[in-house]
C-alpha cells in the first residue's frame, strides 16, 4: 500500500472514530439530562421520578435542539462569510456593522428559541414526573448543567472533525 493510500486510511479511520464518539457522548449526554431531570423533580419536588417516561419525552425534544443549532450555523455562516474572524482590528466599518447585525440575529435567535425550547422540555419533564408549574423548568436547568458537565469532561478527551468541540 502506497503512503498516501496509509494516510487517506488513518484520515478516514481517525475521522470515523472521532464522529462515533462525538456520538456516543450526545446520547450519554441525553440520558444523563433524562435521569438527572427525573431525579430533580422527584427529590426536589416531590414527582414521580419515572426516569424511563422522562428520557422518551425529553427524547423528543431533542431534534428541535438540533434544528437550532443548525439555524444558528447557517446563520454564522451566511453573516461572517469572507471575513478574516483572525484579523478583526483590520475590518472596515461595513464589515463590523454586518458582523454586528448579524451578531445581534443570532443573538435574537438563540434567545427566543432558548426560551422555546425551555418551555417544550419543562413540559416534557412535567408531564412525565407529574410535578407542580415552574419545578419542571428548574429541573431541566438542573438536568441542563449536568449534561453540560458531562460534555465539557468528554470534550477534554474527545474532539469532532473540523475542529468543532461539542
């Protein structure tokens, strides 16, 4: 086998582990959120703490979580194409209105669909431990840092394709 067939082979290898742990590590992330969110509201807040119900409702959620980072990327994309994001002090006054308006979009998106996807999770979380109006927000923050937490130790192991950690 020729070096540059070697090379091509360990690119692809490497590539296909890397993706496979970025996914093993959402959904270890996903069922750490469920049984954390389902532990909250069952300690805290006196729910039924079904773990199984929480994770398929919490489950369903997540495309929609998947969909705004895909909305924020395009945006990203399509408002900071062709600038040098490594020289910034070297930017004209039209590039630094556009990064800023593009900025504040995406700003804009990421509040409203943080709030959404918020209120579509807590509903999830309540629905399946049966706790009492605003205890399913907080265990979803609660539930939120802790698969946070997990992401951030794995990223520390594991890095995706491209440069992007998750």
């Amino acid at each position: 086998m020729s070096v540059a067939a070697e090379n091509g082979l360990e690119i692809a290898l490497d590539f296909a582990l890397q993706g496979a742990a970025g996914v093993v590590v959402t959904i270890l992330s996903l069922l750490i959120f469920g049984v954390v969110a389902s532990l909250a509201s069952r300690e805290v807040f006196g729910g039924r703490g079904d773990r199984g119900a929480t994770i398929t409702l919490v489950s369903y959620c997540y495309p929609w979580f998947v969909l705004l980072s895909v909305v924020l990327l395009s945006v990203f994309a399509a408002g900071f194409e062709g600038l040098d994001l490594n020289r910034v002090q070297h930017w004209t006054d039209a590039e630094i209105e556009r990064a800023i308006v593009y900025g504040a979009l995406m700003l804009g998106i990421l509040v409203a669909c943080f709030v959404w996807l918020l209120w579509v999770v807590s509903k999830a979380i309540g629905v399946a431990n049966d706790v009492p109006a605003g205890a399913p927000s907080l265990c979803a923050i609660l539930a939120a840092v802790a698969a946070g937490l997990v992401s951030v130790v794995a990223s520390a192991f594991i890095s995706l394709p491209i440069g992007l950690t998750f």
